[in-house]
C-alpha cells in the first residue's frame, strides 16, 4: 500500500515570499502530525491533527505558519513571507488512531534564499 | 529545551560487532519510547519502541533498554551490518498524549564492512 507522500520534495523561493507543503498520509490513519527538522537539530513538533478534533498548534514557531486538513485526507503547511531560518526539511507523518507509531513521508526540503 | 539527547552525533562500528546508540531525557512523565531509523533523502521510519513498563524489549538484532532511574535508554544492535547505516532518532512521549511526542537530534551510526 501506498505510504505517506508529500509534494513537493525540494522547494527554494526567495525570502518573503510565501510558500505551500503538501502532505498526503496514508488512508485510514486518523492522526497527522507536521515537523521541522534543521540542520544538525531533532525533530521540532508543529502541528497535530487528530480527526474532528481541534488541532493541536503548539508547536507553530509563529504565525507564520499555519495548516489546514481536510477531514483525515490531506493536509496543507503554509508558511507565509518566508525567512531564512525557516530553511529545514519539513516532514510529514500519520498514525493510525490510538498508536504511538507514526509513518513519516520523504519531506519537503525547503531553502529560503 | 531538548528534553531528549542524543549526545553522540556520529557512532563507527565494524560490521559483525554490537552498536550502542545512548539517549538520554529530562522529563520524568515520558512513559513510551521509541527509535525511529532514517536513511538519506527518506522519512524516518518506526524500529522499535519500548513502555516505562519494561525495562527491555527485543526484536531480532536490535534490543531497546531502559533506565528509569537515570532517564535513559539505549538501542543495540548485534550483529551490526552495514544495511543498519543510518540515522537513528529517540523519541519519547508522555500517554496518553502521544501527539506530543519529542524527539532526539539523532546518531548517524556507520558499519563498516
């Protein structure tokens, strides 16, 4: 079966502008999850999503950055007027609903110019 | 705040031997643990995970230990094959609230055939 994907897999724009990560998590999984990972640094929670509930927006670094998902299909990270510290690869994973398991995506490699 | 470390960035070990990857975390209330191994240009992806419950669990060649007392975990692999390069990520997280769950900066481990 098909895994996570997101789109697009390296993405370089100009500071300021604004830009768009897609996430597509695998089909059934009721929980989805946004991270940040930068140079030679862990992991950084940004988002989660679990189902109809509210999404968990504690790990935004600003607001900057939102996200949007459609019911427990896909999701969307907007980072608007990029800068470049927000250069990182952005990685995208889903869970299957009650499990501490999450399957991460390829990322997104984003580099702020 | 890094309440999981990885204080080794980078481990070498020849194929055939055991490889110990160390994590080390700070807040008392993480109860689940995981490691996650990520190989370049691909998401991490989920290797074993052990409860506060248990003090070891085994899979095959890797085996993950836990220290309560010293808020510290390790994974070993025996025997090591160069197949394991990669870069291995601690993760902990306090039930039920696995949404938040925080990772380590990672260890790139290399087997050397």
């Amino acid at each position: 079966g098909a895994g996570v994907s997101q789109s697009p897999s390296n993405k370089v724009t100009e500071k300021g502008k604004d830009v768009e990560l897609r996430c597509d998590p695998i089909s059934g999984h009721t929980a989805l999850y946004w991270y940040r990972q930068r140079l030679g640094q862990g992991l950084e929670f940004l988002i989660y999503f679990q189902g109809n509930s509210a999404p968990d927006k504690s790990g935004l670094p600003s607001d900057r950055f939102s996200a949007e998902r459609t019911g427990e299909s896909v999701s969307t990270l907007t980072i608007q007027r990029t800068q470049q510290e927000d250069s990182a690869v952005y990685l995208c994973a889903s869970s299957p609903a009650g499990t501490g398991e999450q399957y991460f995506g390829p990322g997104t490699r984003l580099t702020v110019t | 705040d890094q309440q999981v470390k990885q204080n080794s960035p980078s481990l070498s070990v020849q194929e055939g031997r055991i490889s110990i990857l160390n994590c080390d975390y700070t807040n008392s209330m993480f109860d689940y643990f995981l490691w996650y191994k990520k190989y370049p240009a691909e998401g991490p992806t989920f290797l074993i995970s052990i409860s506060s419950i248990k003090d070891k669990n085994e899979d095959g060649r890797f085996t993950v230990f836990l220290n309560k007392s010293a808020k510290h975990l390790s994974l070993h692999i025996v025997p090591s094959q160069p197949g394991d390069s990669a870069v291995y990520f601690c993760a902990a997280s306090a039930r039920p609230n696995n949404n938040d769950m925080r990772f380590g900066a990672g260890t790139r481990l290399t087997v050397k055939p």
